[in-house]
C-alpha cells in the first residue's frame, strides 16, 4: 500500500509540473498575441476587440468614449540618418510617453509601423486635450544628442449608434487629413469633433 501511495503522489507531483508548464505556455502565448513585441503596448488585434467592448459599453451607460490616433512625422528620416536602432530606440520611449500620460482604465496601442492609438473611456474632450498636452512636445535622446520627434494627433468622440470599425474609420480619416494638411504647430496637431 506504501508503494501505491508513493507512486501516486509521484504521478501527482509530475501532473502538478505539466500543468505549470502549460499554463506558462498559455500565458506566454496569450501575451504574445496581444502585445507589439517592440513596444510592449496592445497590438491591433486586441484593440478592436477591446474598442467594441468599450463601445457597447458606452452605448448602454451612455458614458463618453475618446478615440486618439497619433502619427510620428518624420519617421522614415530617423531610420534613413540615425538607423534602424534609433527608429526602434524613438518606437520605445514613444510608446513609454504614452502609456505615462494615461490612466489605467486606458488602452495604448501601437497600430502599425509609427501610428498609435489610445482609447480613453469616460474621457470627455477637455480631458483628452489634457492628455495630449502632457505627451508633446517629444524628443528623443540619441548618444547624447535630442532629436525632435513631431507627431500629428486627432481625436474624436464616440457618436451613439456607430459602430466600433465605423467609430475607428472615422478618426482614421482625421489623421489622413491632418497629416496631409500638415500640422499647424511644431510639435502636434489636435483635431477635435
């Protein structure tokens, strides 16, 4: 009977270690697939997912969603004079700015190569020129020298009965357009409703 309990206290010992490791994996995976590798804020995928929820959120309490969308300018120089280390090094502490300037109910996001988003629930829109305020201007300190990175941001304020693609598409648009209109001040542009 001794042997039978020792064996299944082994069995139950190597049952226990599988399963941390599974669950380790899990873990690992579930990050990977929600966070951008680079800069360590949510990817696009988990975004849209979490801005539907924000949204169906806001439709039933009828609280105020903000959706900011920011774009660094100049990017592709940094990358062409300093390289691709310094882009990277300018995606990093971007993204560091950001996810220091907003609370924690708030999602930051890096949506692709240098645009980002931030979706800010219960934000109205003084709030969100808070934000925006406290983000610019930015620099980036490359082996001692401060390099100017100039973004362009909008945002927009949910609209009751859009949907969250709708919702997105609309600010998106807003940033096409400031961006090619250029921005008026030397650090950010904010576009309002």
């Amino acid at each position: 009977f001794n042997v039978y309990t020792i064996r299944q206290e082994f069995l139950i010992k190597q049952l226990q270690a599988q399963l941390s490791d599974k669950q380790a994996q899990f873990y690992s995976l579930r990050s990977q697939s929600m966070l951008d590798p680079l800069t360590g804020l949510y990817n696009r995928r988990f975004a849209e997912q979490r801005l539907a929820a924000e949204v169906a959120r806001t439709q039933r309490m009828g609280h105020p969603l903000a959706l900011v969308m920011l774009d660094l300018k100049q990017f592709g120089q940094i990358n062409d004079r300093l390289g691709r280390d310094a882009g990277d090094q300018a995606l990093r502490e971007f993204a560091a700015r950001i996810s220091s300037v907003i609370r924690g109910s708030d999602l930051a996001v890096r949506l692709e190569d240098n645009k980002f988003m931030m979706v800010l629930p219960e934000c109205a829109p003084e709030q969100v020129n808070r934000v925006l305020s406290r983000l610019g201007p930015f620099e980036l300190n490359w082996k001692g020298h401060q390099v100017p990175l100039p973004f362009t941001s909008v945002y927009k304020q949910y609209q009751i009965g859009e949907s969250s693609e709708e919702f997105a598409a609309r600010v998106e648009q807003s940033l096409v357009t400031a961006k090619r209109t250029g921005a008026k001040t030397p650090h950010y542009e904010t576009l309002s409703l």
